[in-house]
C-alpha cells in the first residue's frame, strides 16, 4: 500500500490530545475530544512518554545523604 502523506482522522485527534495533554491538561484534551471523562483520552489518544524525567539532580542528594553518618 502507497502512503498517500494524508494523516488519518484518528492520527489527527491523536496527536492534538498529545499536544494538548502537554501543555495543558489531560482534562482540556478529553474535552476538544468530546470524551465524557478522561479514561479513554488517557488509554486511546494520549502518546505515553518514551523515557522518563531527568531525575539525577534528585537522585545524586538522595546517594549524598545516604553516605553521611548519623549524629
């Protein structure tokens, strides 16, 4: 099958409830969506993150305070 470079109906409300989870809330995008609730948004519509938050600053005080002896 040839890729006619059209996006899809479903492709479309994937990618705006994405972007709308982003930067905004999960609430607004099922809302644009016309979902009663956010269950299915979150399920169906919204794009998972593929690599989580850089933590290390955290992480780092977190292994700084473990090697301090106590009182």
């Amino acid at each position: 099958m040839e890729d006619s470079g059209e996006i899809s109906p479903h492709v479309f409300r994937k990618s705006v409830a994405t972007l709308i989870d982003a930067e905004a809330t999960l609430e607004a995008a099922a809302a644009v969506l016309g979902h009663s609730g956010t269950a299915v948004t979150a399920k169906h519509y919204v794009k998972k993150a593929t690599a989580a938050p850089d933590m290390s600053e955290i992480l780092n005080r977190f292994g700084q305070n473990g090697n301090e002896k106590d009182g």
